[in-house]
C-alpha cells in the first residue's frame, strides 16, 4: 500500500536532490549566458 505519507516523503527526497544538483548549477549557468552574450554581441 502506498500511503500519502510515503508519496510526501519522496517528493521532500525528490526536491532536496533538485537543490543539490541546482547548487552546481549557478557557474555553468552564467558561463552559458556570457557565451549567448558574446554570440549576440558578434551579431
């Protein structure tokens, strides 16, 4: 049986995994930006 309990409990695992994979995310982020940047500069 899965409980609404159970469902709740992986989404908080589910979110917390989102969080952390978004903290490597900033620097590749603004490198990509910088790039578009660059590339619309040169346009």
């Amino acid at each position: 049986m899965y409980t609404i309990e159970m469902a709740y409990a992986h989404m908080r695992q589910l979110q917390e995994l989102a969080n952390r994979s978004r903290a490597h995310q900033p620097a590749a982020a603004k490198r990509a930006d910088k790039v578009h940047a660059r590339v619309g500069k040169k346009r």
